[in-house]
C-alpha cells in the first residue's frame, strides 16, 4: 500500500457541482442488495445523501476538488467493494483535538454506526447540511461533527489556520487542529459526561494518545500518519 501523502494547506475551495455517478447508476441492483445486507446487521444505517469528491489538486497552499451528490449505499459498496471508480475520493474534515498537555483526543465508534470499532477523531462523510452558497464548508463541518459526537462546541478550542491533509488511496482527510484550554484527563471526562447524557451515541469511548505507542491497529493509516507527524515535528 502507498504511504500517506500529507499536504498542508491554508484555503479550501470545494465546489459541488450536479454529477452522474456511473458507478451508482450501472451497478443499482447489486448496491441495494448490498445495502440491505448491511442494514440487517447494522439496522440503524440509513441510506441518506452523501458528497464525494473528484479532480482534487494541490498547488500554492490551496486544496481544490469537486464534489457530487450521491446515496449512502452507493458509498457504501464503492468502500466495502475496494473502490473501484479510482476517480473518486472520500474527502471529509477531521477536528484533531489537542488537550493542554499535548495528548490528543479520539473516539471509538459504537457497534451501531457503520464504523464500529475504529478509533479516529470526531468527523463524517459530508452531507447536504455542509453545503453553502454551492461549495463544502468543511470547516462547518468539522463543528458540526465535534458537536454531534463529543457536546463540545467552538467556544471549547482554538482551531488553527492550517489544515493538514493527508491522502491515503482513495481518502483526503482534511485535519484542522483544534487546541484545548484543559488537559486531556479533565477533557475525556467531560466528553465522557457528555456522552453519557446521551439515549444512543455515536462514541463508545474516548482515548488519548499521548506519545507512538498510544497508536492502534483500529486508527486508520491517515490517523496515524498525522500522528507521527505530529509527534516527529515536537
């Protein structure tokens, strides 16, 4: 497999353009047959509208791509298939939660949602609520996941201007750090307390990582990738 790729950007220009997906369109049948084997193991998937993204360049400190509209299940079977329209990217916004001391902060995703078990920081594939004046807010949309998965809010973090985003096959994971005014012990606790006023959260658990050993086979390779260089670079 090809080692991630990390660009460090400070604009993003997403637009979301009406495309066909031919993928979705020629493979119909074998996508909802799909579909609705994973929806008998996992019965609280939905099938909603999801973005993806093609054409990303890098150049000049700028991220440019377009994105389309297309359904969960295609998503789905184009992931769980090996991707097999290379053209295609699953870009989406992470939030790199930073506490005061150093340690960053992720989630392990609930035996209900379609990632179950895997570790990483708060994000999701963007959906129609991303969408302003025509192009990807990413950066709304990384509020918006923070939120959603933890309760913590922008008034919680600092982000940085850069975003770190790092290519790996067929995903872009665009990381903006946010920094934390608490360390991290205090910062689990209060997600946990979060979490816990919850009927069905997206997180099961909360885990720091403090130093290369912290790291887990359940982290995605563009996890781990900014990670290491994170820590490299301290």
């Amino acid at each position: 497999m090809t080692s991630p790729i990390i660009h460090r950007v400070t604009t993003l220009g997403l637009a979301v353009r009406p495309i066909v997906w031919p993928f979705a369109e020629e493979r119909r049948a074998e996508i909802a047959a799909h579909f609705a084997e994973k929806q008998r193991e996992r019965p609280k998937i939905w099938n909603g509208r999801v973005l993806l993204g093609r054409d990303a360049v890098f150049a000049d400190g700028h991220l440019s791509a377009t994105y389309f509209e297309t359904d969960f299940a295609s998503f789905l079977a184009w992931r769980d298939w090996g991707f097999p329209d290379k053209a295609v990217f699953n870009g989406f916004g992470m939030g790199a939660l930073r506490a005061s001391d150093g340690a960053f902060i992720m989630g392990e995703m609930a035996q209900h949602t379609a990632n179950a078990g895997r570790i990483y920081f708060p994000s999701g594939t963007p959906d129609l609520d991303d969408v302003m004046e025509g192009a990807l807010d990413i950066p709304g949309s990384v509020v918006r996941e923070i939120e959603e998965e933890t309760g913590l809010t922008a008034a919680d973090y600092r982000a940085e201007p850069d975003w770190h985003c790092i290519v790996s096959g067929p995903a872009i994971a665009m990381m903006q750090v946010l920094n934390l005014d608490m360390p991290g012990d205090q910062a689990r606790a209060l997600i946990e307390a979060n979490l816990a006023r919850e009927d069905e959260p997206e997180l099961s658990a909360i885990h720091l990582v403090r130093g290369m050993s912290d790291l887990t086979p359940t982290m995605p390779r563009f996890v781990t990738a900014f990670i290491e260089q994170q820590f490299a670079s301290r």
